[in-house]
C-alpha cells in the first residue's frame, strides 16, 4: 500500500521499485494511468 502515494506525487516517466514477498523487486514506470488507477484504490479507501 505505500507504493500508492509513491505513484501518485512521482512524476510521470519516473521508475518506482519497491518489495513484493514471494516475487522480489518490482519496477514500475509512472504514467498517467497508473496515477489515475492509485488515485482510484486511493479514493476508495476508508479514513478512519
């Protein structure tokens, strides 16, 4: 979950890495759908 807030104030063309258990490490490019798609989960999630 904390990769999402990483997506979203990452600018595009940026590459994000982060830790998967079982998989390794994780590489993403940061694009405008993967923004619109955290913002998306982001916005979904209750505050408590």
């Amino acid at each position: 979950l904390a990769v999402i807030p990483v997506v979203i104030h990452a600018p595009e063309g940026s590459w994000v890495v982060y830790g998967q258990p079982d998989e390794g490490a994780v590489f993403i490019k940061v694009d405008k759908l993967l923004k619109e798609n955290a913002l998306k989960i982001l916005d979904r999630m209750e505050v408590l």
